[in-house]
C-alpha cells in the first residue's frame, strides 16, 4: 500500500451526504465534515447555518493516489449532487450549500477546472455548473463531533432517509467498482 495520502475539500450540499458517500469509497482513508472558506475562525454550526460566515459545509476527504486519482474523487463529488444550483441543493438554501472545490494545490485547481470543462461539454446537466473553485489556503474548520459519520449513526433519521440515502445509493450504483470493500 502507497504510504501517500492527498486531501480533496469539497462542497455540495449538506455534508451528511456528501461524508455517507466518500466513507464507502474505496481508496478513502478518511472523510471529516467541516466549513471552510468563511471569515469566522472556528465557526459554530448555528453560526455557518445563519449563512453570515461565508463558510460553506464541506467534507475533507483523504485518499491513497495510487488507489484512486483525485479526477476519480472528483467524479464522484460532480455526480452525487447537482452543480448547477447556486447555494442551494434541493430544500437546502444558502450559500453554505454552494458548490464548491477547495484545491490544496496548482495541480487540483487545474484538475478541477479541467473535469468542469469537460462535464459542461459533455452536457450531462441542463444548466450551467456553478461549482466554484478556490484555494483553500488553510481556511478549514471540523465539524462538531456529533456532525461526524453522522448517517452511519442515524440512518432512520428523516433527513438520513429521505435526502442522504438515496445519495449513497446513486453513488452505490453508479460506482460499483469504487466500493470500498465491506461497505
């Protein structure tokens, strides 16, 4: 096994979604919930959730390289929300549900701008994609403890059931060969 790891931060939505999805992935090490891109240092949810920070929800997902690409995790990230709604998703309003990609390096951003070029040409969704994409340049925060593995914990939850499963089964059946095994 490589003994590399990579960081992609990535926005699309609730991250409840996004984290029950990126845990099942196989080549991720780790996947936290957290905010990233506000002006508050450490925010609260409450206050990430009253949409004046500026932060968005995100996950911080850590992946081997050599098991998957960060191309292969974005893929995954562009299907399993839609990035054509601006700051929203579905029921979920506010710029903390924005779209969005935190690149850690040169390399990302152009791999990120390189997959939205390439998406958008492929007309895979009716709108334009408003994914945007940012430096993160330290700008990231964890979630509260109770925000973390958060579906595996409160599956029959009404939100978990109705929003965040039917995620992580799309992602399931689209993915098949990128389930980590025992997921």
């Amino acid at each position: 096994m490589s003994q590399s790891v990579e960081t992609a931060t990535l926005g699309g939505g609730c991250f409840w979604c996004l984290e029950a999805v990126f845990l099942g992935v196989d080549g991720v090490t780790s996947v936290e919930s957290g905010y990233a891109g506000g002006q508050t240092d450490n925010p609260s949810y409450e206050q990430v959730c009253d949409g004046n920070t500026g932060h968005a929800e995100v996950v911080k997902v850590e992946f081997d390289p050599a098991r998957i690409s960060y191309r292969e995790v974005l893929d995954i990230f562009f299907a399993i929300h839609d990035p054509t709604q601006l700051n929203r998703q579905g029921n979920d309003v506010g710029t903390q549900y924005r779209s969005v990609i935190f690149t850690h390096s040169d390399a990302q951003r152009e791999t990120a701008l390189q997959a939205i070029r390439e998406i958008g040409a492929e007309g895979v969704y009716d709108g334009q994609i408003v994914t945007q994409v940012l430096s993160l340049d330290g700008n990231y925060w964890a979630a509260e403890a109770y925000h973390q593995n958060y579906f595996a914990q409160h599956p029959d939850q009404g939100y978990c059931a109705f929003v965040v499963a039917p995620k992580v089964a799309k992602f399931r059946q689209k993915f098949a060969h990128r389930i980590k095994a025992g997921a």
